[in-house]
C-alpha cells in the first residue's frame, strides 16, 4: 500500500552505485503483484459506488477518496518500477562504452533477459550510428576519449591476456607484468578495461 | 572540464625554438610552420615545441614573462590588487608548467620562476575562493569572471556553477510546485480505465 | 561524468528516495476500507481526524486539487524551534542527522508554509554553510568530521568538488594524467576482489 | 616531402550555413578554431546545440586525406611523427564533440526527439544531423521497447505517465561565457519574474550567468562558452 517494496528496488540501486546489483526478479514481481491488486480493487470500488449512486433504496457508499488513495500509491509503485528499469539500462549503457560490446560473465549474469536484448539492441544502434559519421566509413567513438600527449606510450599488462594483433597485422603476446612500448591509440581501449596500465614516468 | 583539456587548448598557442635541424616547410592542416634552419627562431605551436623538445632537436626559447623581475612585479601587484591583474598569458600556468617540465634546461633560474608563479597561482586561488563564497552568499545571478584565466575559471567548476544551480532552485518562485503530481480530474479518469463502467 | 548539477526528474533515484521522507498528516475525511494505512488501530475504515505520518509523495497527492483529503503539518525540523538554531549557527548543525535529504525534503515542504519560513531557512543555511563545504573539498584545513553532517545534497557537491580537486593537484603535480580503467571497470575489479575474500 | 602538401593555407571552399546565409570560405585553420569553440559550447551547454556536421565533415575529409598521405611516408621520418600528432588532436575534438552530443541525445531523448519533430514541422533549422536523429529514433524506441515489454502484466491500458513527464536539460544551469563582440541588453534571469534586468557585454569579457539568458546569443555566435 504505501509503495515500500518498490522503494526498496530503487534503494538497491542507490546502495550500489557505480555497479549494477543482480536483476531482482523476485521483488519486481512483488511490486507488480501489489499494482495490479491496487487496480483491481479501486475497480471494485468504483464499481460499487457507482451502483449505489444508481439505487435510491441505498445510502452511497462514495469510494472516491479509498480510490485517490490507492491511485497514489499505483503512481509511486509504478514510478519506482520505471525508475529501476531506467537507471539499470543507464548503467548497461555506460558499461557498453566502458568495457565494449562483451560483457564480462559475471556482470552479464546480473541482467535480465529484456535487458540483455536491450544491451544488444543498444550495441547496434551505436555501432551503425558510428559507421555513418563522416563519409569514409565511419568514427570509432569508443577511442580518442583524453587529449593526446604522445604517440607511444609505455604499458604495463595487468593480466594474462593473450595473442593481441596491432592494426599493422604483428602480433605481441600478452602476459601479466609484461612491459610494452605502443602508439597509444592501440593501447587506448585496453586500458579503460584494465588489460593494461599506463605508466607515466 | 578536465585539466588535462584544458591543456590540450593551450597547447596550440605558439611559442619560439631554435631548431638543431634543417627542414622545408611542415603543411599541417592547421597551416604551415617552417622552414626550420639550425639556430635561426622559428615559431610553432606549444605541443610541436615539446616534441620536438622531447626529441632533442630544439631549444624552447622562454616567452618574454618568463623572467624573474617581471614575475616579482606582477606578483606584488596581485597582492595589493583587490580584484584580479591581467595576466602576460592567456595560458600563463599551463605554459610554466609544460616549460619547467620538459625545457628546464632552456630557462635560467628555473627553480626561483617555478616558486614564484606558484605564488601567483595561490594568491590568485586565494581570491577566487572568497570571490565564489561571496556570489553564493549573495545568490549572485551574474558576475564577471575579466582577467581569469581560461585554467583559473575550472578550478571553479564544479562547485560554484552547481552550488549556484541549487541557489536558484530554492529562490525560485514560492508557488511552483513539481511537474510530477496529477490532477484530481486526471486521477478519476485513468482509474476508471479499463473498468467496465467507461461508456 | 554527469551532464548537469542535480536537477529532479521522474526517473531521479534521489528525488524518489527524497520523497519518501516523512511528514505529519492529519486526514480531513474518512477513508473507508484503508484502516490498515494507521499501524495503531484495528477497525476496517480509517477516520477523519487521525493523524498520521505520510511519506511525502502520498502527502503532496492527497492535499492537492479543490477537495483535499488531508491537511499537512511541518515536519519537526522545519518547524521555529530548528529554524532558530539554523539561524544561529548553520555551519555547527548535523544535518545529515537532522535529515538525510534535508534540502530536497524542504523544498516539497515548503509549499505548505505560507509564510515562506522554511524556503527563507533553507536558502540561507545552504548559503551559510557553502564556505565549509568548499574548503572541506578543496582540503584546506577544514574538520574532515564535517563532512558527515553533510546532508545528501551538500555531500553530492562536495564528492563532485573534491574529486575535481585531485584531478587538479594532479595536474599541478605530475608531469602527465596517465590514462586510467574506466570507472565501472574499477568496481567491477574491486568487487571481484571482495567477492574472493568471501570465499577464503 | 610533398607527398603531404595540403591545402594549409588555402581557402576550403565550404558553405557554413548562418543565419544571414552568405557564403564564407574558411581556411584549415579556421574551420578548426571553429571546431573547437563547438567543442566547448556543447560540453557547456546543457541543451543540445544545433549541429556543426559541415565543420565536422570537412575536418574528417583533411584528417582521411593527410592520412592517405602518410601512409606513403617512412615511419622514421620525424615529419610523420608531427603530422600524426595533429591528426590526433584533431580526432580528440572531435570524437569528444560527438560523444557529448549522443550523451545528450540519449539523456534527454523524449524531449530532444519531440523538439526536433516540431522544428521539421515548422520549417526550423534542425539541430541534429540526419545520422543523430536516427540514432534518437532507435534509442528511443529500445527504451519504449523496454518498457512496455515490463508494463505487459499491467491490467487494461498500461500507463504512459514517463512520456509525458521526460527528462529536460535545466536551461537555468550556471555557465562560464565569453562575449565574442560586444552585446547590449542581455536579460537576466532573476529566478523572480519581477525583477528582470539587462547588462551589457564588452567584447573579450568573461562572465558566469544562467544559460537560458544567453543561449540565442550562444547559437548566434555572439557569445561563446568557456
């Protein structure tokens, strides 16, 4: 009645600020559950009061204000509904430009399915809007993101990483604590997703 | 802002060398620096001057402020000044800082210029705080910001444009109420929706 | 990074959790069938005459339009009492104890102060104790204590000051800002880290 | 080294579209300058501004081209090295340029779209390229997608309360400006409607104010955000 189920989703959200808590799927239906309750019952109510309002024999029985009441409530149950949805999409968005196109696992297993066709969807949307700045193919947004001091710069790999092929078709491998000096737009994105370190002497 | 940014927009101010190369003209899209002759002056943009710097194929020459008893000056008249001097530079601590980091070798007495523009910048941050205090206090709805520097004005953001923000939030208007509460009408309305009663 | 400084809207998780917060109602008519709105009392309807705490997007709903359900009161903080000792010295007051969205809550109750009281009240503690705020997020010889009593609002600008601080002190300090992991990816590595001190 | 002999100093002949509609041929170098004043007045505003796709298209067009160049240079030559340098800043501004812009597009959506629509219909000049408004249609209808399918269990008509009640830029927000020439009267927004008043600007003046009193002027050329 007074919304606290569906306030808890969003105090969720508040707690975990910068990450994004596992779908909870339990309370959506809860809070799903106590709207459609909501309606149910002011559609009996404004029922009944417009049957007494037709009869003479009966003293009206007005619901309108038990129905005010509970149209608030439907309000807020269904703002706070909305808001987690939004600001969990919001989150999935960030993440798309932080961490690219591939989410890793255990992130991925916190979202709903809606949410990981939106994050596809989303992914998409982006790409093709990239593809079609300017008129040679396109602007890879996801890259240039801090004004350029050097041409190459030096990195270190915080994790076994792997074969890594440069636009020059070489290919360096990636181990933990290896050290490398590379033109820094190669480097760029593997760095705000924390493969490497940039070391600034 | 980040500063950084703000770095990278002083860095296209131009700035002398002595190059230790020949070279024809450089046709960047921005236009044309050069021609570069070994030990004659040449003029280039700040972020080409650390580079070439940085490779060893220049002397920085220090802009003209750049000397002790110019800086004692200006120091002396910021802190007898109520408001704020005119800078010699648009870009005057991103400049300092740049030089006295990679062409320290090109500036003489750099240790003593280093603490004295330090100075500057602190007399100047002094005054900036007591300025921004004031607007808030005074829920200023302008003010003139003359003579600060581009750096200067972003050590200001975010707080006083946002606390200002809030300011006229609560200024505003007694009666305005938020968009997000709904009217009786439009209450009795959507609860009737979808009920059989709706002719 | 946001775009702007914090300005409600419908799908604000502050405005949300700042319209939660309470304030006392005293119900003009009877609702019938909503008795269990009043935790004390066990009949079916509820009474014209109770009074009870409401959160304040119930409040705002029902006190609105040409036939209103309730009549709102201040809430304690706003009320002469803490007004005088707002007055007296804001910079001293605990607002975070005094209440968590001490602002954003104000600005909904002050449409039930005539008088203009509470809006005059919170206008000038924020102007009052902004100078506190900006030291502490400048680091200069300010109480760090201070920033626990800060209330949502206040903590909300004083996080963005400070962390515009750091990026300065950097700037003035280094010879470059290394390029750093994008801020989910950070947490994402601490909480992988916690996660593992769980299990061992 | 004339592999990479551009237009630096001639005229690029491109067709900035301003109110008075002439004709202005730019050099490279002040296409950029305008680049980067768009730069900042869409970092500094908080509504999105209406779109510079001429100066960033032909900035791009330079940027493939010097590329092209370079490819034929030997990557010891230490021109090359300079030349990436600058095709790297450029690319920052205006990467930067266009993230911001869909940062807006996609946090004020609702609103952006709706306006966008009545300019077309009225004939105004658009503020978004063909290629924005389509990514605002997309990631619009993902988030109606979104929401409906999680409104499905409402019973009857699900509610359509958050379109009515989207996410607005606040106009009132504080900016840093500069006034490029000298401007009479800007009116002040006092937060009162009573208490209006008008200041005037020297050029070269710098000066904190509430964006709604000067956002024409921005958009005019008459001021520009710092």
């Amino acid at each position: 009645m007074s919304a606290e189920k569906a306030c808890a989703l969003v105090k969720e959200l508040h707690r975990n600020q910068g990450t994004l808590p596992p779908y909870n799927n339990d309370l959506v239906n809860e809070v799903t559950k106590e709207i459609t309750q909501l309606i149910q019952e002011n559609r009996n109510d404004a029922q009944e009061s417009e049957r007494s309002r037709g009869s003479d024999l009966l003293e009206g029985v007005s619901y309108i204000s038990t129905i005010r009441v509970r149209h608030a409530a439907i309000q807020r149950n269904l703002r706070c509904l909305l808001a987690y949805h939004y600001n969990r999409v919001r989150s999935l968005r960030t993440m798309r430009w932080e961490f690219g196109s591939i989410l890793p696992a255990d992130i991925k297993a916190n979202l709903s399915t809606a949410e990981t066709n939106w994050f596809s969807k989303y992914s998409s949307i982006l790409a093709k809007y990239m593809r079609s700045v300017g008129e040679d193919g396109g602007v890879n947004l996801a890259v240039d993101l801090h004004p350029p001091k050097a041409l190459y710069i030096e990195v270190q790999c915080l994790v076994d990483y792997g074969r890594y092929e440069l636009s020059d078709g070489s290919v360096l491998l990636l181990k933990k604590n290896s050290r490398h000096f590379l033109p820094r737009v190669e480097c760029e994105e593997l760095i705000r997703q924390g493969v490497f370190q940039h070391i600034v002497i | 802002m980040n500063p950084d940014e703000v770095e990278f927009l002083a860095e296209k101010q131009l700035i002398s060398i002595i190059p230790t190369f020949n070279s024809n003209v450089i046709h960047l899209i921005s236009g044309d620096v050069g021609p570069f002759r070994a030990s004659l002056p040449v003029r280039v943009p700040l972020w080409m001057a650390i580079n070439l710097k940085q490779q060893r194929k220049c002397k920085i020459q220090p802009p003209d402020w750049m000397n002790i008893e110019q800086l004692e000056e200006l120091k002396e008249e910021e802190k007898r000044s109520k408001t704020f001097v005119k800078m010699p530079s648009e870009h005057y601590m991103i400049e300092a800082k740049l030089l006295l980091n990679y062409a320290t070798d090109d500036i003489s007495r750099a240790d003593e210029i280093r603490t004295i523009i330090k100075d500057i910048w602190d007399i100047r941050m002094s005054k900036i705080r007591s300025s921004v205090d004031t607007l808030v206090r005074n829920a200023g709805f302008y003010a003139t910001v003359d003579h600060l520097t581009l750096m200067e004005i972003n050590t200001m953001r975010p707080l006083l444009p946002h606390a200002l923000d809030q300011v006229y939030r609560m200024k505003k208007a007694q009666s305005t109420r938020l968009p997000t509460q709904s009217t009786t009408l439009s209450l009795l309305n959507s609860s009737h929706r979808g009920s059989s009663l709706s002719s | 990074m946001s775009l702007q400084s914090y300005t409600p809207n419908y799908f604000s998780i502050d405005d949300i959790l700042a319209s939660q917060e309470r304030c006392p109602c005293k119900f003009i008519v009877d609702i019938p069938k909503l008795g269990r709105l009043n935790p004390s009392a066990e009949s079916n309807d509820l009474k014209a005459g109770t009074t009870l705490e409401l959160p304040m997007w119930l409040a705002e709903h029902l006190s609105a339009g040409r036939h209103p359900i309730i009549a709102v009161e201040l809430p304690r903080i706003y009320k002469e009492a803490y007004r005088e000792i707002l007055k007296a010295d804001a910079c001293a007051v605990d607002l975070h104890k005094l209440g968590l969205y001490f602002y954003e809550h104000g600005l909904y109750v002050k449409q039930f102060d005539a008088r203009g009281d509470v809006s005059k009240i919170l206008l000038e503690t924020f102007q009052v104790r902004f100078r506190q705020l900006m030291d502490l997020a400048n680091n200069i010889g300010s109480d760090p204590a201070v920033q626990d009593r800060l209330d949502s609002l206040e903590r909300k600008l004083f996080k963005e000051g400070h962390a515009a601080r750091t990026r300065l002190n950097t700037w003035l300090t280094d010879s470059g800002t290394p390029i750093e992991a994008a801020a989910m990816v950070i947490n994402h590595k601490k909480r992988k880290r916690v996660d593992v001190e769980d299990i061992i | 080294m004339d592999a990479v002999n551009n237009s630096g100093e001639d005229d690029i002949d491109i067709n900035i579209d301003d109110s008075d509609s002439e004709e202005i041929p730019l050099t490279a170098a002040e296409v950029i300058e305008r680049m980067e004043e768009a730069w900042l007045n869409e970092k500094f505003a908080p509504e999105i501004l209406p779109n510079k796709s001429e100066i960033v298209d032909c900035l791009l067009g330079q940027i493939s081209y010097m590329e092209e160049n370079l490819q034929n240079l030997s990557s010891n030559d230490f021109q090359k090295s300079l030349h990436q340098m600058e095709v790297d800043r450029l690319r920052f501004i205006i990467t930067s340029y266009l993230r911001t812009r869909l940062e807006k597009i996609e946090t004020y959506v609702f609103s952006i779209v709706k306006n966008e629509e009545e300019r077309s219909e009225n004939n105004q000049l658009l503020y978004l390229t063909d290629n924005e408004l389509q990514f605002a249609k997309a990631y619009k209808g993902s988030l109606e997608q979104h929401f409906e399918e999680l409104l499905r269990f409402w019973p009857g008509l699900g509610p359509d309360d958050w379109k009515k009640d989207p996410v607005v830029p606040n106009m009132s927000s504080f900016v840093f400006a500069k006034a490029k020439s000298a401007v009479e009267g800007v009116m002040l927004d006092e937060a009162n409607d009573d208490e209006e008043a008008l200041v005037d600007l020297q050029s070269g003046s710098q000066i904190i104010i509430s964006y709604n009193s000067i956002s024409q002027l921005v958009k005019n050329d008459e001021v520009c955000l710092i």
